[in-house]
C-alpha cells in the first residue's frame, strides 16, 4: 500500500490521485510530513481504531535481514526460483535485488521512469511492475533478466494501480486502488481490461486517500483481496475460466495491506500503519505473530522464500512507519525475515 495522511478537504478522485503523488514525492521530517495538516486533524490520524487491540500475540522467530536509510519506501517484493529477492523501493522507482542465501547484499537491479508499487513474475522469468510512467499515467513495467525496462502496456483509464498476482497462464490481476475495480493483463496480448467493478472494492469516502483494494492473492479457486479503506478482507469467487462471481465479506475490522497464503490455507498479512503482521487461519482466526519489536514498523508487503533454507519463512519489506511515524520517529526501512513453520504457497 502506497502511504498516506489524512487531509481534511474535500476533493475529487483526480485530485486525490494528485495528493498520492505529491504524497510519494516528499521526504518525512521528524514526526509529520511536509505537507501541512491542521494539528487537530495530525491527532486523529495518530490516534488509530484499536482494531488489533484484542488480537492474541504469538511472536515467531524473527530477524532484521538488511535495513535501508531513514525515508526509504520499499512497498512490494516476490521471491524468483533462485531464492533471489526483487523488492521495490515506490518514491524512485527503483527495484532491489537480493539473495539472503548468497551475500545478502543488496543491488539496484533496474530503475523505471516514474513509481514502482506491486511486482510479479511473469511466466518467463521477466518481472512486471505497475506504477506511474513520468507523466503520471499509470502503466505496467516489464523488466528484463538483464534489467532492461520496457512498458508493456499503458492504461489511462486506470487512477491507482497496486498489487499484482497471477491468475492463470499469462493472465494476471491488478488492483486498481483508487478506481474500485481489478483489471486483468493479458500478457500475450499486451492488453488490459476491466475483470470486476464492485462496491466493496472502493473506497466510502473519496476524500480519505487511504487505499481501497489492495492487496491480491489467489488460494485454489477463490480470490482474496484487501480493502484498507473499508477494512476489510474479501473472498471472490472463480469459474472455471478464471471469471469473477460475487465478492464476499470474510473479515471486518482488518486493516491490511498486502499478503502471502503458506499450503495449508493460512494467510500472512502486513498491516502497514499498525505497524504488524498477522496470520489468519481459514476459519478467521486473527493472530499477530510479529510487532515493531521484530522491525515491522510499517510492514508493506510479504512473500515467502522458495529454496531448501527458506521455504518455511516469509520476508516482510517496510518502510519504517514514514507515513504514520511512531513516537520515536521513522524507523529504518528493513527486510524482515520470520519463520512461521510452514511452506508458502507456490504462486506460478
């Protein structure tokens, strides 16, 4: 998820595409950012819904893996086969790359032009991207093993788009954060249309620019999304050809972000300003496994690693609370790794 403050004005869909922009440009001072809030509406935003307040806590072995400089937005990654680590810092557009089995160090694999958000691996091995070309219209990125970018498709009538998972072969599904709706890629044909619009997909209140759908995955022949605006966790349905039936409500009350499923069904969520990450089992059970302690201090995105040494562990990126600081300001960005006793999900 993109970061956010709360702004007091009201304003047009188009003008609070221009405020998440101007929002992914700036650099956090101190406590607040750059831009000006009335101090009232500061300590709203600071006061958060104690929605996790009565979640049980069992923290897992964690380890801070590498920490990045103060202001450092890294908002998405997936694991390729290799174990390696493409992660994507959003403000600059750039994509890490890093193998925890190798030295650990982190490299500038590619950098597009304009903003990076959600990342996926395409059939190939090529990774796509989708943020914003220069020009602010939004697009999906197709990076090369050799780090060569191309945009592979152009979608102006998109507002927000975020995360990304396949769906099938070379069909893949984008969240369109502010429009309300998932659109499908077709890799082969370079094309992208609409897949679902629907209510619980968008935001209540277009003035909040807190994200509505978000974060994506698929487990067996249902689609599970997040909605952060409307807190919430739907389960939508698929046919046989990979079309959508009618979303449903699985949880309320759940502020979270992006995700990754293990084999068993249960599902591991950063929760993003509440500073956390949960595991919800498929009854709904809601347990929070890993606290800014363990370096999760605006917890973005998780995925969990393939090789032999990692398949039981999830990587969870931050961006160290940049846009709801903690009291004692903002934290490092880091990978995180925890180790939660079960394998991921394969998602290719």
């Amino acid at each position: 998820m993109v970061g956010f403050c709360y702004i007091r004005q009201q304003t047009t869909e188009i003008e609070m595409m221009n405020i998440i922009r101007l929002l992914s440009s700036i650099m956090v001072v101190g406590t607040i950012t750059s831009v000006a809030m009335p101090p009232q509406r500061l300590a709203v935003a600071q006061s958060l819904p104690p929605i996790f307040a009565n979640t049980p806590v069992e923290l897992v072995p964690s380890q801070s893996f590498v920490r990045f400089p103060v202001n450092t937005f890294l908002e998405n990654l997936v694991v390729a086969g290799d174990g390696t680590l493409y992660i994507t810092s959003h403000e600059d557009g750039k994509i890490i790359r890093l193998n925890p089995n190798d030295s650990g160090t982190p490299s500038i694999y590619a950098t597009v032009d304009g903003k990076a958000s959600g990342l996926a691996l395409a059939p190939n091995g090529k990774l796509l991207v989708t943020g914003w070309n220069s020009a602010g219209v939004p697009v999906v990125f197709q990076i090369s093993d050799e780090g060569d970018v191309e945009t592979l498709v152009t979608l102006p009538d998109a507002v927000f788009l975020n995360g990304i998972t396949p769906l099938t072969g070379d069909r893949y599904l984008i969240a369109d954060s502010y429009r309300g709706a998932i659109w499908e890629l077709d890799l082969a044909q370079q094309t992208a249309r609409i897949w679902l619009e629907h209510p619980l997909l968008t935001r209540q209140d277009v003035a909040n620019p807190t994200p509505a759908v978000n974060g994506l995955k698929r487990f067996g022949d249902t689609l599970y999304v997040s909605n952060t605006a409307q807190n919430l966790l739907l389960k939508i349905p698929l046919t046989a050809q990979g079309d959508p039936g009618e979303p449903d409500i699985f949880l309320r009350q759940v502020n979270l972000d992006d995700f990754a499923f293990d084999q068993n069904g249960d599902l591991y969520a950063a929760t993003h300003i509440y500073n956390s990450v949960v595991q919800i089992t498929p009854d709904g059970t809601v347990t929070t496994i890993a606290q800014a302690e363990q370096g999760v201090t605006g917890s973005t995105a998780i995925a969990f690693g393939r090789t032999g040494r990692d398949r039981t562990q999830i990587y969870v990126v931050t961006n160290g609370g940049m846009f709801l600081p903690p009291p004692t300001g903002v934290a490092p960005a880091e990978v995180v790794r925890l180790d939660v006793g079960t394998e991921g999900l394969p998602l290719n």
